[in-house]
C-alpha cells in the first residue's frame, strides 16, 4: 500500500449569461460559420462585472465539496489556478479560503495560463503524497473575457468565462486502485511571444488585451500534448488503449481532434465542452470533468487523461484511476 491522492469530488459553475456568435457577429466582423469551422466554439458564458474569479471559483469549490460529502474544514490546501485572479496579490486562493469560510491550511495561485489545472493538480498530488496536506481543493476559476479587446476578432471569439473544482485526498492504496497515477507537466520559455497578455490582466483590470499567434499555437499545441500523453503514458506503462476518458483542454475543436488522431485515441472517448464553454483556460479540465461525471460518462475505475497546452508555453497531463 501506498500513500496516494484520491479523488473525492468534482464540481463546476458557469455564469448564466450566455453570447453566442450571433451576438458576437452583431459587434465585430465575424460569423457563426467562421468560428464554429475554425474553432468548434458556438457559445460562452460571460460573468457579470463584479463577479471575479474567487467567485465562480467558490461556486464550483461548493459543489465539488457536496459532490464529495465533505465540509471546507475538510479542505488544508487550496489551490486555484487562474490567468484571470481578482487582484496581481494577494492570491485569489486567498480569497475563496475566506469566501468559503476556512481558517486553516494554506492558499494559493498556480500561474500556468490554459495549463494552470494541470499543473495544479500535480502540486496537489505531490503534496499529498509527501505527506505535508491531507485534503486538496484544487479549482481552475477565469473571467478570460475581462482580458479581451473587443476590436480583435481574432482572439475575441475564442474565450469564455467559468469555474472548475476538484478535491484530492490521501489513502493508502494498491497500485490498481483509484488514484492520481501520474502527472506530467512540462515549460518552454522560449515561445512565451506566441501567446501573452499585457495590461492589469487582472478581473478588474481595463487596459487588458491578449496577444497570440494562432497559428503557430495551434502547431504546438497538437506536437506538445500528444508528446504529453505519450510520455505520461510510458511513465504508467500503459497503453493508449486502456484510456476510458480522455479530458482535453477545451480550448479549439481542432486542436482536440488533431491530439486524438495523433495518439490513436477514437473520438467517442474524447469529452467536448468547448462547443458550449469556450475555451475558459484553467477552468475547462475541471468544468469538464464535472459535466462528464454529473452526466455519467465518467464512472469509479475509469482510466481518465486530462491534458493542456497554454501560454508560456506550458503544457502537460494527468493521468487519474477515477473514484
Ligand atoms: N471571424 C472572421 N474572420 C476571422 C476571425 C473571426 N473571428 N478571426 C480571424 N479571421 C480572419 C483573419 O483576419 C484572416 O483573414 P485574411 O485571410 O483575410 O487575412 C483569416 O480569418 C484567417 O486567419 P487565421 O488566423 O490564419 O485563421 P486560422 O485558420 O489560423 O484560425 C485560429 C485561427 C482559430 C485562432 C487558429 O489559428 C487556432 O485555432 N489556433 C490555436 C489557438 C488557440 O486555440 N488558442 C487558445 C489559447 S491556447 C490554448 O489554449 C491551446
């Protein structure tokens, strides 16, 4: 036996505002075609100003805590992973701990852009197995369309806003039981002009605005996370055959069906939200996951890949025996 994170929970929150490429297309020059073709994206959800990311995050951390049938004085360590946190400090994880009501533990952000949930779960597994927490709450929380210029269509269409939420904790378990098996995340400084915000680029920043070169992330993107899932895979000498589920950053349709072609993975397995999420960045692993587990798609055994790429470049991937 050995000591291991399990998962206990899961939940997501998505603001109930919705834009759709209609509504787009009525204040930029673009269409529903256009982006659906390109993208897959049909709709997002966009929270109201004054609702930050500690607030969609403390949403889906309180379904993620019923999901598990546990209270926040269950929880020593919050994570949150955000590109959009509600202030440059303190952490936002600061702000769900009060907002949830806990005194205890610790609190803080991940910086990984689109990878924040990614490497966020693996600090969290690590944590655990060390032995310094007990109980993770591990939440992706965005507000990415407060980082939009409106003018540019070419990023403008391709965000959303929403909160995902997992809850991590020890057991002492076989090798073949539910568990965290691996994570695997990976950084290459050297592309960080691909894909970058300038501004506060906080939630309640004005001057904030994303730039990328979609292009050329998109041709990272499917390289690095097949070579992801590749790695982890060999890392827990399994096959790709034995994935159940596999949970992809929700960023573009393309890019997720590029990944499975590349890996061998059929389409049936693969879960889809961008179509109604968006790409949320940090948010779209958990926000997926919990779709998938509320839907029963997801069930206790399966074998589940998540993966990510984001700016940085930051990419990587989780491989989870869910519970
Ligand atoms: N509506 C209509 N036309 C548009 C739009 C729009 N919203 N945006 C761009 N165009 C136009 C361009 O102006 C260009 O016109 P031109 O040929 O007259 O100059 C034309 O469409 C083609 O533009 P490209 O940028 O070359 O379009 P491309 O086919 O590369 O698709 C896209 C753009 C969807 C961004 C693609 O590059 C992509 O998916 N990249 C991955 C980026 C991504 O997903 N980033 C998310 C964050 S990173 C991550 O999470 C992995």
């Amino acid at each position: 036996m050995t000591r291991k994170a399990q998962v206990k929970g899961v939940g997501g929150y998505v603001p109930e505002k919705v834009l759709t490429n209609d509504d787009l297309s009525k204040i930029m020059d673009t269409s529903d075609e256009w982006i659906v073709s390109r993208s897959g994206i049909h709709q997002r959800h966009q929270a109201d100003v004054g609702v930050n990311s500690s607030d969609l995050g403390v949403a889906a951390a309180k379904k993620a805590l019923a999901h598990a049938g546990m209270s926040i004085a269950d929880i020593d360590l919050i994570i949150v992973a955000t590109s959009t946190p509600d202030a440059a400090f303190p952490a936002t994880a600061a702000y769900v701990q009060h907002k949830l009501g806990s005194s205890h533990g610790a609190a803080f952000d991940v910086q990984a852009a689109c990878a924040g949930f990614v490497y966020g779960l693996s600090l969290a597994t690590a944590m655990i197995e060390s032995g310094q927490t007990n109980q993770a709450l591990v939440i992706g929380a965005e507000v990415m369309t407060r980082l939009l210029d409106w003018q540019d269509r070419s990023t403008a269409v391709l965000f959303g806003d929403g909160a995902g939420a997992i809850i991590l904790g020890a057991a002492d378990v076989a090798p073949d039981a539910p568990q965290v098996i691996k994570n695997y995340i990976r950084s290459e400084g050297a592309f960080a002009d691909l894909l970058y915000a300038t501004g506060g680029a906080t939630a309640t920043s004005t001057d904030s605005k994303i730039h990328m070169q979609g292009r050329e992330v998109y041709r990272h993107a499917v390289t690095n996370i097949a070579e992801a899932v590749c790695t982890l895979l060999d890392m827990a000498e399994l096959d790709v055959s034995e994935i159940d589920w596999f949970v992809p950053h929700q960023a573009n349709r393309r890019i997720i069906d590029g990944v499975a072609r590349k890996i061998g993975l059929p389409p049936e397995k693969t879960i889809l939200t961008v179509d109604h999420h968006a790409n949320t960045s940090a948010a779209s692993i958990p926000l997926a996951l919990s779709e998938a587990v509320q839907n029963g798609q997801i069930k206790p055994g399966d074998l589940v890949m998540t993966e990510a790429m984001g700016g940085g470049l930051s990419w990587g991937a989780n491989l989870i025996r869910w519970s």
